[in-house]
C-alpha cells in the first residue's frame, strides 16, 4: 500500500524537480497575462487560472493581469436591450455603449477576478487604464475596404505611465486592469472621455513600459498555427522579423494578438507568447516546463537576445 502511495505521488516530484530551474530564472521578474478567451467565461478555467497567478506570485514571479470582456459585455448589452454593432472586426462603441463597456469590466469582470485571487489573501488589486492616468488612448478607426470607419468611443493606446502598477508590484500586490484608457485629447478628457481599448493591446504596451520579463496572452486556440486552415500544426517559436513576414496573412483574430507580441519584444520584453486558454494551468505549463505548450515569440537574433533563443534548452541542462 505504502510503495503504491509512493508510486503515485512520484510525478508529482519530478513536476517539481523540473519547474525548479525556471522559478529560479524568473524568479523578482514580471509577468504580464492578458486574461481572456473562454477562461473568462468557464467557472473550473477562471478556478484555474486564479490558482496559477497565485503560484506565479508565491514562486516570487510578479504577474499582472490585464483582462477584456468582449462575451461580458455583449450579454449586458442583449440585457439592456442594445445591439451590439460590429465594424471591421471591431465592436462599435457609442456612448451609452462605453457606459456599459465601463461597467462591465471594472465592476464585474475585474471584481469577480480580484476576488478570486483575494480568496487566498489580500493580493490582488483592481485598477482600470484611467486610474492615475495609466494608459491615454487616441481615437480608433476600422478598416473596411481600405477606408477608415467611425467606430465611436474605440481607442488604441498612446502613452503607458506604469508607475502606478509598478508601486503595487513592490507593495507585493498582484494588479488586475481593465483596458480601458483615458482620452489622449486634452478637451475630451476634462469632459470624461475614454476609449475601450484592445485588451491585448493594451498588455503588449503595459508589458513594455514596465520591462517585463515575459508577456502571456490567453486565447482559444493551441498557438499560431504554421498553415492554418490546411493543418493543425503549431509553431513552438519564431523571431520578431518571422512574425512581422507572417502578419499579414493571418486571421484576424490573430492579427491584434501577434502584434502585441510583436511590440512587446520590439520593446524589450524578453519573450511573448500565445498559449491556449482553454487548457487548464495552461499558464504553469508555459513557464516551468521544458517543453511549454504554445508559441514564443522572441527579439531577432543579437548579442543580447541570442540566449533567448535556448531559454528552454539552459534551463533543461
């Protein structure tokens, strides 16, 4: 019976054994997670994923949680009895809808995730872009044709001001932030403007401005695939100037996501990748294993960036 105990609990050794290298190399380093897909919308997927930023945190790592709400949002919209109107891809934001889009994010899907993660301590703290003016954002235009399209109160990001988060991250707290950004014109702001902001987005800009370590974006899909629809076949790793060759051809789901991944290691953030939310402790298989589970990206190849290239290799040795 005891060496049947001992059997079974022997994997849960050698998991610990291997993710020892990689608490140890990012250990006091920041990771910035973009919270989304259906773990935003599964109860055991959210469980799980509040469970890996805890660990992230008590491993000494310093994750910060940027989240959206698109599925969120557009049921509180059906509630209210509002269409939601889609332009290129993009969510059409009038007024009355960046009411809903405000309240959505900051008092429900950020509360219900800050209280996840406080369930096990006072970590976690719930902030939005306008919060101390963390992120201004100018006005968005859709794509359609090749002509730009109103699309109301839509904002891409302009200027990160991360000390804010950077002051919780040393007060050990964990940051949970809305994408939402104040307006970047000075006459919109002072009436209460403010842009919903791409959620991916806005984690490769906050990545960047904090000189993250690492930048993770949760989605529903395995990784970038080499040659999709035709096959299923995810590319483990690949340069910035590989990626930037393949931007143009990809989905456009894909497309904000690998190009958040594309300015954050443009800008100093040491890898990016794209993992699959739907994949429970898909975070915790990312970071401490050696094999991880989606798609890396990393800087073109320098004398500064060429270790990035064997991270897993160093760390498996």
């Amino acid at each position: 019976m005891a060496a049947d105990r001992r059997q079974k609990a022997l994997p849960k050794a050698h998991a610990l054994v291997e993710a020892l290298p990689w608490m140890a190399r990012h250990r006091g380093k920041t990771i910035v997670i973009k919270f989304g897909g259906n773990a935003m919308v599964d109860q055991s997927l959210k469980a799980a994923f509040a469970q890996d930023i805890l660990f992230l945190r008590h491993a000494g790592l310093n994750p910060v949680v940027v989240h959206g709400g698109g599925p969120q949002i557009s049921a509180q919209l059906e509630r209210l009895g509002l269409k939601s109107h889609f332009t290129g891809g993009l969510r059409v934001t009038t007024d009355e809808t960046m009411d809903v889009v405000r309240m959505v994010l900051a008092g429900q899907v950020q509360r219900e995730l800050v209280g996840l993660l406080n369930e096990h301590g006072p970590h976690a703290v719930g902030m939005t872009g306008e919060d101390a003016r963390l992120m201004t954002a100018v006005k968005c235009y859709a794509d359609v044709d090749g002509k730009p399209v109103d699309i109301g109160r839509v904002g891409e990001v302009a200027t990160v001001d991360a000390g804010v988060v950077q002051a919780l991250i040393d007060n050990g707290r964990i940051p949970v932030i809305s994408s939402i950004a104040r307006s970047s014109d000075a006459k919109d702001a002072a009436e209460g403007g403010v842009f919903n902001v791409n959620a991916d987005t806005a984690a490769a800009a906050l990545a960047a401005a904090l000189g993250a370590e690492m930048l993770l974006i949760l989605t529903d899909v395995e990784g970038l695939y080499a040659d999709w629809p035709h096959s299923e076949e995810v590319i483990p790793r690949l340069s910035a100037s590989e990626l930037r060759d393949l931007l143009p051809g990809l989905a456009s789901g894909m497309i904000p996501k690998m190009e958040g991944c594309l300015h954050a290691v443009s800008n100093g953030v040491r890898t990016a990748r794209v993992i699959d939310g739907r994949v429970k402790h898909s975070i915790l298989l990312e970071i401490f294993t050696n094999e991880g589970i989606g798609t890396m990206v990393v800087p073109d190849e320098t004398e500064s960036s060429a270790s990035t290239s064997t991270v897993r290799m160093e760390a498996a040795a």
